[in-house]
C-alpha cells in the first residue's frame, strides 16, 4: 500500500499544492527511512546529511504532510509523537509501566473487514491505528 502516499502526493500536485524543497527533502528521508521516527530524530538524520532544515521547519512540515494524508501520526504512551508514510495501518501493544510499544503483525483487521461501512462520500479514510495499552511481559513480573 506503500502507493497510497504516493497518490497523495500526485493528488496535491494535481490540485496546486506543491511541495516545497524542504518539504520535498523531509518526505524524501521518510520514504528512504520507511520506519516511525520522532521530529527530533528526523533533525538529526537531516543534519548528519548537511541540512540546514530547523527543528521549527520539520514540525510545521509534518503537520503539512499529516494534513494532506500523506504521513501518519502516532503518540507514544509518553506523549511523543512518531511519524511515517501511510504505507498500512498499524495495530501497537504499549506498555504504561515501561513505554514499550510493539507493532501487532495482523493479517486479518477488523476494520478492514468493516471498511465498506464507512459513508465514503462524506469522510475520507486515510488511516487507522489501534493501540491496546495495559503492561508488557517484563513489567507485569516487577
């Protein structure tokens, strides 16, 4: 599905909203990356790349992005956002003792089984998450 960003990205071409150079750069190293990562992990990867691209810049094209359904956001049980292309939904278990959060590899989404439910004309899909929290293995032993 990684081709659903991809179509967004043509669509706001299309529709006059192009990207701008660091916009452009900041999806770019996402794309390449093809993990979640923290705006302050995005700075550093940018640097260590010669960028000049501020923090204040990745946030503000971040949320661009988030807003044109091009990338998903996900916040962490410690309130930290995490951010990458919608290549797929994701399902986290998130521990609130320790912060672990681990992806759930499922095949069969419920919500994907119920999708046609959704009023197509009047709201448009992009996403989903669900995060089940409770504690990890590890914690539940301490």
């Amino acid at each position: 599905m990684l081709s659903m960003s991809k179509d967004r990205v043509r669509e706001t071409v299309r529709n006059g909203d192009t990207l701008t150079k660091n916009q452009q750069k900041i999806l770019d190293l996402l794309k390449e990356l093809n993990i979640e990562i923290t705006a302050q992990d995005l700075h550093l990867q940018l640097r260590q790349q010669k960028s000049k691209i501020g923090l204040a810049t990745i946030y503000r094209t971040l949320k661009t992005l988030h807003l044109r359904g091009i990338i998903q956001e996900r916040i962490t049980t410690n309130g930290e956002s995490l951010y990458q292309l919608i290549d797929h939904h994701t399902h986290h278990l998130n521990c609130i003792h320790c912060g672990k959060s681990e992806l759930i590899q499922e095949k069969n989404c419920i919500v994907d089984r119920h999708h046609h439910i959704l009023p197509e004309e009047k709201f448009k899909l992009y996403y989903h998450t669900l995060e089940f929290y409770g504690l990890c293995e590890h914690c539940q032993n301490l």
